[in-house]
C-alpha cells in the first residue's frame, strides 16, 4: 500500500512541475507572433498517456482535478471547462485503447495524442460556443488554435515517450504483480 500512495505522490508532483512550467517557462519558448495561438498543455499530455498505459479511472480524476486548475489560474471566464475536457478526453481515450495498456507502440501512442489533442480544443471550443464566449466559426478555431496546439501536443509526446513509457510500464507491473500475490 506504501509504494502506491508513493507513485501517486511522485505522479501528481511531476503534473504539478509540468503545470508550472507551461505557465512559466514554455511562454518564453514560444515566439511572440504564436502566444495567443499556440497553448500546449503539457500535463493533459502526461494524464493521456497515463489513461492509455495504466488507470482510465485515475486518468479522469486527474484530468478533473489538473483541469480545474487550469480553469482557476488560466482561464477564469468559465470555470470547469478545461475540467470537463480533460477528464472526459482521458476517460474515453484510456477506454478506446484500453486494450493497449501497458504495451502501446508508438506509433499508436502519438496517434491517441493527435486524436486527444483534437477532441480536448474541440470539446472546449464546444462549450465556449455554447455559452457565447466565442463568436469565430469552428474552421478559424481549427487552423489558428487546434492545429498548432496539436503540433506542440505531438513534439511534447514525442520528447516524453521513452522516459514515461518505461516509468509507466514499471508500475503497470508492480501493479500487476501485487494483484497476482
């Protein structure tokens, strides 16, 4: 029981670091034309991969938690957007490529970034839509938000796979192991 509450600390500290640095350092990283356009959400990465490698169930409470607060720091005009989105887009990816868990190849892994990617700017272009707080139609979001959001999303995914993979995947089998005890 120990070395659970252990991983779960030392995964929702690393969501924590990652959430600092998208709001610190990547800013600097981003030239000044493409800051209102390009958003990279690094922890939603890190929660999708978890969703697919280990816990859907983990995955959206993650997702939920991680994701309000983004709503409070970043995103104030409506609060438990980004929560909804990220919890439902982890859950139901971690769901489709549930039978990958532990074992998904590459190729297939940047495939559930794209597609997560994707579903989380639209699901939040959805909501904002609904309530009126965007008035462009949903080719403009496309080309000047989700695209390049997916870009950053896939580079990220890319420079974290191996690392994540092999962290993830050690737990899956300690997991697996204390189940089978």
């Amino acid at each position: 029981m120990r070395a659970v509450s252990r991983r779960k600390f030392i995964l929702i500290s690393l969501l924590f670091l990652l959430f600092i640095i998208e709001g610190t350092i990547i800013p600097w990283l981003i030239p000044g034309a493409w800051q209102t356009r390009v958003v990279p959400n690094l922890v939603y990465i890190v929660i999708l991969f978890y969703a697919v490698y280990d816990n859907r169930h983990s995955a959206l409470m993650l997702g939920l938690m991680f994701g309000l607060l983004q709503d409070v720091v970043y995103y104030g005009a409506l609060i438990g957007a980004y929560s909804f989105a990220m919890g439902f887009s982890c859950y139901i990816l971690g769901l489709i490529f549930r039978s990958q868990r532990g074992r998904a190849p590459m190729p297939m892994m940047m495939i559930v970034v794209l597609i997560g990617s994707i579903l989380l700017d639209s699901i939040l272009f959805g909501t904002y839509s609904l309530f009126e707080l965007t008035h462009q139609p949903f080719t403009w979001a496309l080309m000047n938000h989700i695209i390049p959001n997916m870009f950053a999303h896939f580079i990220f995914a890319l420079i974290i796979y191996v690392p994540l993979r092999r962290q993830l995947e050690i737990i899956a089998k300690r997991r697996s192991s204390e189940d089978n005890a």
